[in-house]
C-alpha cells in the first residue's frame, strides 16, 4: 500500500434528485474530496470526467432519481450510478454534428480499467472501476 491510500475503503452515497443537473459539480466536489487520500492526482481527474458522465447519463436519460456510489480503497476506485429504468444505455459512436453528446459512454469504456451495467430489482447500475496500481 502506498503512502496516503486508505487502509480500508471508504465511501460516498449520494441520492440525485430527478433531472437535477445541478447536481453534477456538487458531486464532483465530493468526489475530489474522498480521493485526495487516494494521492493519484491523474487518476482523480479521470474519476471526475467519468463520474459526471454517469450521473449526467443518469439524470437526462431517465425520468427519476439516481444515486451515486464512490467508493476508494486499497485496490482502487470503484463508482455506481443506479437508477430506477430497467432500459439499458447504448454505447453509440458520436456523430460530429453532435456537438457534446453521444461520448460518454465512449469516454467511460476509453479510460476507465473496467466498466459496465448491471440489472437490479427495479432498474441498473452503471458502473467503473480505476485500479490503484494503474499509472
């Protein structure tokens, strides 16, 4: 374990309210906060960009609320958006007239070192992981 890395995990959980995009930065905020123990500054930067996709995705796709999980421990980085729509989202190629949407999914599946969607009893969970020994 390097110096600075937590010796358990520790966590964030967050309820997003429906449509609320003012959500975004607010989570982003606490997310720097729980890694700045993590002491991979790189690493954080892309947790960030890759969180606020989820919860982005979470709140314009759906039409109900989300809640976020971060959690950093010894092997990494681990962040779940779930929400309450059983429809799985769809990993398209971004089309260039389209300005900023379409990419992050993309974005997701380029950096983070795992990622997927998982069912749960009234919705899924859209997830991705940053492993702690990666550079």
């Amino acid at each position: 374990m390097s110096a600075g890395e937590p010796a358990q995990a520790v966590s964030i959980r967050r309820r997003l309210g429906r449509a609320d995009l003012r959500e975004v930065p607010e989570v982003r905020r606490q997310l720097r906060e729980l890694l700045r123990q993590w002491g991979r500054p790189g690493r954080s930067e892309i947790a960030e960009l890759l969180t606020s996709e989820l919860v982005t995705n979470a709140l314009v796709h759906t039409d109900d609320d989300a809640v976020l999980t971060a959690t950093v421990g010894p092997r990494g980085l681990r962040v779940e958006v779930r929400d309450f729509v059983a429809r799985r989202p769809r990993l398209c190629v971004p089309n260039a007239d389209d300005g900023t949407h379409g990419r992050g999914l993309v974005l997701v599946q380029s950096l983070a070192d795992a990622w997927g969607v998982r069912a749960h009893g009234v919705g899924k969970a859209v997830w991705f992981e940053l492993d702690a020994g990666a550079a």
